[in-house]
C-alpha cells in the first residue's frame, strides 16, 4: 500500500481486517515497527476520534504523530492552479506540501467538501494535491466524498458482529440533522460494503436526498425506511445532503429518526453510527443507550483501523 484513500487502495481487505483484528487482540505486537518514523496529522475541519485514534495507534507502532490544525492555525492554504494570490489565501499547496514531505514520512490529510460545488468537491482537489507535491504517502483522515478509516472500523465492527453461516442484511439508513452534512460516510459505507462482499446491502433515503450511484454499485436502494428495516442484522444511521441536489436537504424528515418502534421491524439489529450523532434527532436516546448500539465498539475500532492502515504503510516504505 502506497496510499490510503479509498477501498482502491487496499489490495486484500480481508487480509487488512485481519491484521486489524490481531493488533487488537494484542495492541503492542509490532511496538517498534514505526521506530523513527513520523506521520504529520493535517486537519483542516474538527475532529476527534480520527485524531485521537490515528495518534494512539501511530503510538502502539512506535511511530511518532505530530498534529496541526491547519484549519484554526495555520496559513489559509490556496489550491488553485495559477492563482493569482492577491485574496485571502497566504501560501499555495505547492509550497507547503513539500516542505511537510520533508518533515515527515507519512502524511494524514482531513479535507471536507464545500457542499456547492460538486465537481470541484468529487474532484478531491485539497487531497490530491497533497498527494501530488507532498512527496510521501499520504493517507486520507475524511476527505470531501469518502472516510476510508471510518469505513474500516465499520468492516471491522460488522466482521466481529457476523451471525454464523448466512450473509447479514445491512441497512444504511438516511437520518434527519439539522443541517447538511457531506455525503462522505454513506458514500464509503456503501463502497466498502459492497467491495467485501460478506453482505447484503439495502441503502434507504427519502426521495431526492440521493447518494453518487458510483458508490451504491451493488447496493438495493429504496425511499422506503420501513420495508428496508424489516428483517435487517444491522442498521447504519447517517444522515448525508442529496447528491443530485448538491448539498441540499430539501425537507427534514423528522420521521426518519431510528426509534425503538423502527427497530422492532428488524432482526434485532445492531446500531451503527460513525459519530459524533446528534441524540433525539438522528437517533433517539432510548436506541442509543440500549444493548442494540454498537456505537462505542466501532469508534473503539477506529484504533485498530487506523494501526493495520499504517502498518501496511510503514512495511511498504
Ligand atoms: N467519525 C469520525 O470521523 O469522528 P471525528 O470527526 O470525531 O474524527
């Protein structure tokens, strides 16, 4: 692996998972593969289960992580080509990339999408950029369309949860918030899912909130919550803005919020959400705090994706 930035990336998820699975099972297994290597954490919008894990499993590897909150204290960075640089922007990407390639062996990039330009936001301009002039393998902590990591965790959460001898029904859900969030999660989720192939997977939203059908290759998708629920093993809460209407939520839909009532349609499924979730409007407080919410598992999980990613980097470099 000389990157990591979408399924595209991984040559043999199942073997990935693994790898996951055993630093798990035993954190300081590899404590000196990363001996005297570096890996700058770049974020350019909050976080925190993605640096914290990335950190402690950079940590568990013997591999030093440096954080920079490019997006509260550094220089507002310009990726434009040939810009004439007279506006806001202070340092173009093709300056500072390098020099970051100097610094470290190892680059994490967080990158949202701006939510109005579509094309500029599927062309991954912020992430590809790095990877162009930074010089050393860069791996993605949530770009504008995908969150490979988190998308891991999830593969790794359902591998642990798998009923014996039959493929479970997976339901990724559309959830009402109060704003409108990217389509990155979904869009990954549904990537994966597919790619690993262990899974049958139902994507369910209203009418119009649609998702890139590049991503849902593979996946039933209907606008029917309740029939999608009936019978599913696991059930996968996000709410995401409409692809075909970029960025919009036309309407709230506060009916799509996973209730204990909603619930009961399925076979007893687990409840997934990449977090952090918005409590009584994406999901009510009675599932999340209930024994179906595998919620804290999958962030925990995080960790573990996070230390298999660098550890395949680390033995390629
Ligand atoms: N799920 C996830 O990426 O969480 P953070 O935004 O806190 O990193």
């Amino acid at each position: 692996m000389k990157k990591f930035t979408s399924i595209s990336d991984v040559a043999d998820l199942d073997t990935l998972v693994s790898s996951a699975l055993r630093y798990k099972a035993n954190p300081f297994a590899d404590k000196t593969l990363g001996s005297g290597k570096r890996i700058g954490l770049l974020f350019f919008n909050p976080s925190m289960r993605t640096r914290l894990s990335t950190q402690v499993a950079a940590a568990n590897l013997g591999m030093e992580a440096l954080v920079f909150n490019v997006g509260q204290e550094g220089w507002t960075l310009e990726f434009g080509e040939d810009t004439i640089m007279n506006g806001t922007t202070v340092e173009h990407v093709r300056d500072a990339a390098p020099i970051l390639g100097t610094y470290f062996d190892f680059l994490g990039i967080r990158t949202f999408p701006s939510l109005k330009n579509r094309e500029e936001d599927y062309s991954e301009q912020y992430l590809n950029q790095f990877i162009r002039y930074a010089g050393i393998p860069v791996v993605s902590l949530e770009s504008a369309t995908l969150h490979p990591l988190q998308s891991l965790a999830d593969i790794i959460t359902l591998t642990e949860l798998m009923p014996a001898g039959r493929k479970p029904k997976v339901v990724l859900t559309w959830a009402p918030h109060v704003k409108a969030l990217p389509q990155c999660v979904a869009n990954s989720f549904a990537q994966w899912v597919t790619a690993w192939g262990k899974a049958e997977l139902v994507v369910a939203h209203p009418q119009g909130i649609t998702l890139d059908s590049a991503f849902t290759r593979g996946a039933s998708v209907t606008h029917q919550q309740d029939e999608a629920l009936a019978g599913a093993d696991f059930v996968y809460v996000k709410n995401w803005s409409s692809f075909s209407d970029y960025g919009k939520i036309p309407d709230a839909h506060p009916g799509w919020m996973l209730t204990p009532a909603k619930l009961e349609r399925t076979n007893r499924a687990k409840v997934m959400h990449c977090l952090p979730v918005r409590r009584n409007v994406e999901l009510s407080s009675a599932v999340l705090d209930s024994p179906a919410s595998v919620v804290t598992r999958q962030a925990g999980n995080r960790v573990w994706a996070a230390q298999a990613v660098l550890a395949e980097l680390l033995k390629n470099s």
